[in-house]
C-alpha cells in the first residue's frame, strides 16, 4: 500500500510538471509573436517614411523641371524619356534622385484652365494650326460631388446652388480690329447647366444678335457639362479671343477643344503648352501635368484683361434678382437697364 501511494504521487508531480512546459510554451510563442508584430510594424512604419520622403523628393524635383522649363525664354517640343539606365536623364539631382522622362506638347488639341473662381472672367488668346469652325466648351466643378443638376433655367441664391456654375461666353475672330467687325462677329452665349437641356450643340450663326442661352445637357453621374458651339464667324488668321466668367461654382475646370468643319480636333499653337514630367527617387515614381501659357499668351500667363474687349454694343450683363422670400429670377439688361428677351440679351444700339 506504501509502493501504491508513491507511485500515484509521482505520477501526480510529473502530470504537473507537463503542464508547466506546455503553459510556457504557449507564452514563449505569444510573446515571440507580439515581438514580431511590433517588428512588422516598425519595419512598416520606416517604410512608409522612407516612401513619404522618397516621394516628395521626386515631386520636388518634378516641380524643379516645371519651373525650369516655364522659366525659359521659349518652349520647344520635347520628347526626352530615359527608361534605360545607360541613358543620362534630363537632370540628375544626386545620388537616387533625377528627372526620368520630360514631355513638351506646344500644340494640345485643347486649351485647359484649372481653379476657375466664380465671378473672375478668363480670357484667352486661341490660334490653331488650321481652319476651325466650332469649339467645343467643357466644364465641371472641383468643389464636391454632391451636385445635383437642374431641370429648368430659374437661378436660386448663391448659397443654394448645387449644380456646376453657369457660363458665360463670347468668342471674337481676330480678324480686322474695328468697331464694325467686332460688333458683327462677336458671338455671346450664356450656358446653363441642366438635367435636361436643350442639348449638347449650339449653332451660332442662327442666333438673334449673335448671342443666345442654352440650357446644357450635362452627365448626371459625373456632372460634367459638354456643348458644341457650331458655326463660328471665320478667322482668316486662325486666331480667336475667347472669354468667358463663370457663375456661382467657387471652383471649375474649364476646357476649350477647338474643332474643324467635320468635328475632328485641331491642334492649337502659340497658345498653351502640355508639360509632362516623371520625377524618380530611388525607386519611387512621381508624375506631374501641367499647362503653360505660350506666344502672345507666355508674358501674361493666361491673364489677358477682363475687360480686353469691351464695347457698348457687346453685352455682358446678366442681372439676377430677389425677392424676400430668396426665390431668384434671372434677365439680362439692355443698355438702358430694361429687361430683354431672355434669348436675345443682346439688341444693338447706335453708337449715339
């Protein structure tokens, strides 16, 4: 009975001692892989700040190309993409830092302006390498995506507008610069943007006075406004002033696409250039798109005169009134401050 209850004791002692391994063991592993955690994400968070700043040497470097090529006494056509390592970049801004690839377009097939503030009229200079007659008017808002189209012309507060702004555009061939040609060939439109509009061409040659407004149809989904406006007066030299103010959007994008007689694209010149440039450190890429002013447009950098051309016989004014209970209407004024048909805001008066 002696021998019976040593055995069983022991027993005991060594079922215990088993446990303890197996207790430890379970710790050792969960704390090996805690550590190991901690050291995933240490090596993560090293990486990522290593790749922060890998990045903005890139951009930085990319903005330095930019800035050098604006900065230069011309702009030239340029095509300069060094994917092979034997190849020396453009530039070289030190060790794992450089300039991998540099693209030049003088002659995009369409005139960009970015950051549009509401009320701020651009105006530009746009000479093609060919005959056009039509251009075709994009624009989209860069304040949100809760926009939500109208379906009729009527103009709310500012405060209550939803939809991308309203635009307002003349377009001028620079032909002969006087007072007769000017007033004659002018054209003045006012574009809104709609759910459902008249839709997306505008002919210019069948509108009262050479001006008109159109309800857009615009992508619902995107909210981006496309319309066409046909028929323009010829230019005998390529060249046209365009300007335009848009309405209530505190932040748009505007796009101009110059267009032939078939509707195929034109290639402007002497007007906007497209710079292209990937900017590489280490093994982090950075790419930047810009566009600069060229010609008669590089000194002023895209900001011709509000007020570039004016005449008294070239409308400009839309009035939009309200009442105290903040419903809104819009007209336009004729010179003497009367109201006018809404599609012909422009009725011409003697130079009296």
């Amino acid at each position: 009975m002696i021998k019976m209850n040593i055995s069983v004791k022991n027993q005991a002692n060594q079922q215990e001692g088993f446990a303890s391994i197996v207790v430890a063991l379970i710790l050792v592993t969960v704390l090996s892989l805690i550590t190991l955690g901690f050291a995933q994400i240490t090596r993560t968070e090293q990486q990522n700040a290593l790749n922060n700043h890998l990045a903005l040497q890139a951009n930085y470097a990319a903005e330095s190309k930019i800035n050098q090529l604006v900065s230069s006494a011309s702009l030239v056509t340029d095509n300069s993409c060094s994917n092979d390592s034997n190849n020396t970049p453009p530039i070289d801004f030190g060790t794992g830092v450089s300039v991998r690839c540099v693209l030049v377009d003088t002659s995009p097939e369409s005139i960009l302006f970015n950051n549009v503030q509401a009320g701020s009229g651009k105006a530009s200079l746009i000479e093609t390498t060919r005959p056009i007659s039509s251009i075709k008017v994009g624009w989209s808002s860069n304040t949100g995506s809760n926009k939500t189209l109208r379906t009729d012309k009527k103009n709310p507060k500012t405060a209550d507008w939803k939809s991308p702004g309203l635009v307002q555009m003349s377009i001028t061939p620079l032909n002969d610069i006087n007072r007769d040609a000017l007033i004659n060939n002018t054209y003045n439109v006012f574009l809104y943007p709609m759910l459902s509009g008249n839709g997306i061409a505008v002919d210019a040659s069948s509108t009262t006075y050479k001006s008109g407004s159109y309800g857009v149809t615009c992508n619902n989904t995107t909210k981006q406004c496309n319309v066409t406006i046909n028929n323009l007066p010829s230019s005998n030299n390529n060249k046209y002033l365009v300007h335009f103010v848009v309405y209530y959007d505190t932040n748009s994008t505007v796009t101009l696409s110059p267009l032939d007689g078939s509707g195929n694209a034109v290639m402007t010149t002497n007007t906007q250039a497209e710079i292209d440039v990937t900017a590489k450190a280490q093994d982090v890429l950075k790419r930047l798109r810009v566009r600069a002013p060229l010609g008669a447009n590089k000194n002023l950098a895209f900001s011709i005169p509000d007020y570039a051309l004016e005449a008294g016989n070239i409308c400009k004014r839309i009035a939009i009134s309200e009442d105290n209970l903040g419903n809104s209407t819009a007209s336009f004024k004729e010179t003497d401050n009367s109201n006018a048909d809404l599609n012909s805001p422009c009725n011409l008066i003697s130079d009296n």
